[in-house]
C-alpha cells in the first residue's frame, strides 16, 4: 500500500491558515480601532485598559453630579432672584396701600397683586429640582468621587424665621 502525501501543499495550506488567521486579527483591530479586541490579545493589557476605562466612568459620574449641582444652585439662585423681585414690590405695594389720598378701591387693588405675590411666595417655598425640594432645611451632599467624597451645598429654608412675615398680608406690615 503506498500512501501519497503532499507535504508541501500540507505546509502551505498551514501557513495560509495562520495568515489568514492573523489577517483576520488585523482587520478586527482596525475595525474596533483598539489593539485589544479580545482578551487573548494581550491579558496584561486588557486589565491596564479596564482599570482605566473604569477610573474614567467614575471621573464621568463625578463630573456629572458636579453638573447637576450646578444646575441645582443655578435654578435656585434664578428663584431667589424672582423672589428678591416679589420681595421688593411687595414692600412697594405695602407702602403705596398707606397713602391717605387713595380710595378703598385702590388700597383693594394693592392689596389684590401683594395677595397674588404672597401665594407666589407660598409656591416657590415649595419647588423641586429632580425630586429635591431647593428650599429646605437640609444640607444636600454631592459625591465626588467612590470613596464617598463630598461637599454639601448648604440649605436655604424659606420656611425659617426671616421669611416667616410672607404669611401676613399688606395690612400687617404696619
């Protein structure tokens, strides 16, 4: 029995299977544009790169609590402007309601915008931003990083003493 062997054309097809296997390597590196498209590629530097892809979504989610506070405080401070403004015209309305040349009718319609602002007041005291009341009591920690690093942004309580005088109405302020 004489078996024929072709040991050349076996070392051939070999090496093509090699190349093309490393081709397909190639290609896939170059389609993902990363040099580690599988685990096998380079273990060492598949761990590197996971630590630091890991590093950089916490870094993102610092970022982004960063930003949601300052969008917190932002749209509060656009609130305690607003209401700095009520504050005022309501101080104005109640000095315009002393005026002894004016009637009955006008001191109503003072006192009919200085009612309206007070139930603007009662509202603001009451927005949230996200589900968390922008005037409280409370101190609001905003984490920084995974080891529970923070700093807090400090409360402003419409409902404390200062503002307690926003539940009378334009002829108490006398």
């Amino acid at each position: 029995v004489v078996i024929n062997s072709n040991n050349v054309a076996e070392k051939t097809a070999s090496n093509l299977s090699v190349s093309t296997s490393q081709l397909s390597s190639s290609l896939n590196r170059l389609s993902t544009g990363s040099k580690l498209s599988k685990p096998s590629d380079d273990a060492a530097g598949l761990a590197v790169t996971s630590r630091f892809e890991s590093q950089f979504r916490r870094l993102n989610s610092s970022f982004e609590n960063i930003a949601n506070a300052m969008s917190f405080t932002q749209t509060q401070d656009g609130y305690l402007k607003t209401i700095n403004t009520a504050l005022t015209r309501m101080g104005e309305l109640s000095l315009l309601a002393q005026d002894a040349t004016l009637s009955d009718s006008d001191r109503d319609l003072y006192d009919k915008e200085f009612q309206q602002l007070k139930d603007f007041m009662a509202r603001a005291k009451t927005k949230q931003f996200n589900g968390v009341d922008l005037f409280s009591s409370n101190n609001i920690e905003v984490s920084i990083d995974s080891s529970r690093s923070a700093f807090v942004i400090p409360p402003v309580d419409l409902n404390s003493e200062p503002f307690s005088f926003v539940d009378g109405n334009a002829d108490d302020e006398d």
